[in-house]
C-alpha cells in the first residue's frame, strides 16, 4: 500500500481497513464508486450485481478486482448462498432498477427487484453470523411528494407515484420491518445486525450512463454533436455529486459498526438549498465547462403526455448535519465542473478522472474540517 493509500485508509476513524465489505450494484453507476473508494480505504470488497452493462460502463473502466456474485437479486437461493461464501461483516446495498421512466414500461419487474430483492437479501443476512451492519440505499423520492414546496424530513409519509418511487417507499418499509422484527435483537449471532436507510437527493457524476437521466442524455448528445431533448426546464431538484451521499453513506457505516443502535434508522443525504435548482439552470451550468453540450426543449403536446414526474423535490438533511456531523463538501457549481470535465476527458482523451474526483473531494473535506476526514 502506497503512503496516500494508507492516508485515505484512516478515513472514517479507520473503521474499514481490512474489513470485509460487500457492495450490491457494483456494476452500477454508484455502486462502482463506492467499491472504488472501499479499496482506497483498505476494506477487503466483495460484490453481489448483475454483471456490467455493455460499454460504456464505470466499473468496466476502473477495472477493479475483487471477489464478486454476477447474480441476480430476485433469485433468494443464490443470494442466500453467495452471502454464505462471501461473509461479509457489512453491506451497503445499492442494487435497484433505478429508473423513473424504466419503471413505467416494467413495473412488475421494478418491484420485484427493489422489494423482494431486498427481501431475499435481508433473509440472507439473518443466515450470514458474520453481517453486523447494512446500510440500504432507497432515494429522496420514497416521500409521498404533494408538491407543496416544503423540503422533506425523514419522519415524513413514504409514498410515489411512479412505481420507481412507491417501489423504493416498499423498500423503506420491509427495511424497518426487518430491523424491528428480526435484526435489533441478537438471534443467536453473538450480536445485533444495525440496518439504516440512507436517501439520496439526485446524483451526478463522471461515469453515469443511465437511461432517460439529465446528465447522461446531455453527454450522449453532445459526444454525437447534436442538442439533448428537455422534457422538464423547470423542474427542481437537490443535484449533488456522487462522492456527497457516498460520504453519508460510509460515516452511517462507521456508526453502526461503533453502535448498533445509535443510528440504525432512516436519513436523507443531500445538498444545501443553493443547489436544489431547476433543470435548465444546471443544463447552462455544465455547458459552460463543456461547450459541445446544447439543448432544445420537448415541446411535445398534451395529447401524448410524459409520463408523470414531480416538478418539485426538497430535502431537509439537518438530522444528518447535526447527529452525523455530515454535510456536502463541493457547491454545486464545483460538482457540475468537475462532472462535465469527466466526461469530456473520457470522450476527447479517453482519460478516467475517478481517482483525481476522490483525491480532491477528500482534499476539500479536510480543508472544510469534516469529521470524517480528520
């Protein structure tokens, strides 16, 4: 291990340096990260997820080697098994059908993986001694969002219009189920299992490909020289970048791991009210550190509507700012810059800025104090 290796290992107090971690969604947009930056912090990670899209695709280009299940979630018999080889002592679950629109066309299939997914996946944990913590990553969406403009606290009512969003609320209550019914208590373990929710204002970053997302559809536009199609210019979102959450995420863990109870409940990670700004403001944002992107805006009639999504979305993060000591590092601004010149090195020079993106938010936390950084 090199010296700026060991340095990013005392992150989090240390808590994960040798430790076995496993990461479900690895070959995902977050979940790629995470692993990344699980193996800068010296955890021992091991993955559960369908195996990577086709390119492009983050986790191909990191090229990261660990021990990994290429499973699928809704099989409770290989997840049950892949737990028992793996033995992981903590799991951040991040595998999900995570798309909005996706969730119209397959709404069966949607539910089938983000509830009985996470189902068969906590059954799995009760069978695997070794699991003390797991931290379930739903989405700021789970509130049932009336639109009033009021930012969203955690003892909030769930809910959703889309099957997405009422999936993920599902979510939220299996996982507080599981907790209260199962986990709190040891069940002949030796131990507790600590289970939290984690719910994440919209993420961004280099590495992002989703289907029908904001700053994917901008890059793919822009690398094919043409203007992406904007349905909502006005809709309103909490943009952070996708270090943000994952930092919550991982101080969540080194809680639970200390306590099992201190923090084994829900918490929304997101950014500060200057970044829940609408959508065309971020557009103009990120064109100015990548001037190839343009837009247009979908001036598609009401005769053949969208499918519906909320025009206004806020979180309230001062639970987590005040117990967790966590709070964003990089304005929005900053992550739309560092984004767009992701994505413009990996399409004009075929460069990965991962790395250099962590490096430099850990650089920022120290230099902003936060505790996990110290």
């Amino acid at each position: 291990m090199t010296r700026a290796d060991d340095d990013l290992s005392r992150l989090f107090g240390g808590a994960y340096r040798g430790r076995r971690v496993l990461v479900t969604g690895h070959t995902g947009f977050k979940g790629s990260w995470l692993a990344m930056w699980l193996q800068q912090l010296g955890a021992r990670v091991c993955g559960l997820a369908l195996p990577a899209d086709a390119s492009p695709n983050h986790s191909r280009l990191l090229g990261l080697q660990f021990d990994e299940a290429l499973i699928d979630l809704r099989d409770a018999c290989m997840v049950r098994a892949a737990l028992r080889r793996l033995e992981p002592e903590m799991v951040f679950h991040l595998a999900a059908q995570p798309l909005v629109r996706h969730s119209y066309r397959e709404p069966a299939a949607t539910f089938d993986t983000n509830v009985m997914g996470l189902v068969n996946l906590l059954e799995a944990v009760r069978a695997t001694p070794s699991v003390r913590v797991v931290v379930n990553a739903t989405t700021d969406k789970c509130y049932l969002n009336a639109e009033t403009g009021a930012a969203f606290r955690e003892g909030d009512a769930l809910g959703g219009h889309d099957p997405y969003s009422a999936s993920k609320a599902c979510a939220e209550l299996v996982s507080a189920c599981w907790r209260q019914s199962f986990l709190s208590q040891d069940d002949g373990r030796g131990h507790a299992v600590a289970l939290a929710t984690a719910r994440a204002g919209n993420v961004i970053g280099g590495g992002d490909w989703g289907e029908a997302r904001l700053i994917p559809d901008l890059v793919r536009a822009a690398t094919r020289g043409q203007p992406s199609l904007i349905r909502q210019p006005r809709a309103v979102r909490p943009w952070q970048h996708v270090l943000e959450p994952l930092a919550g995420y991982l101080l969540l863990g080194e809680q639970l791991l200390a306590d099992p109870h201190a923090a084994a409940e829900a918490w929304n990670f997101g950014p500060p009210p200057a970044a829940h700004r609408c959508v065309q403001q971020v557009i103009e944002a990120f064109a100015e550190a990548w001037p190839a992107v343009r837009f247009r805006i979908d001036g598609q009639t009401h005769a053949h509507p969208h499918p519906h999504e909320a025009t206004s979305l806020h979180l309230d993060c001062s639970k987590a700012q005040q117990r967790l000591r966590w709070s964003a590092v990089w304005d929005l601004g900053t992550t739309l810059r560092r984004s767009a010149l992701w994505y413009r090195g990996q399409h004009e020079h075929g460069a990965l800025h991962s790395y250099d993106d962590l490096r430099q938010y850990v650089a920022d936390a120290r230099l902003r104090e936060m505790a996990w950084a110290a």
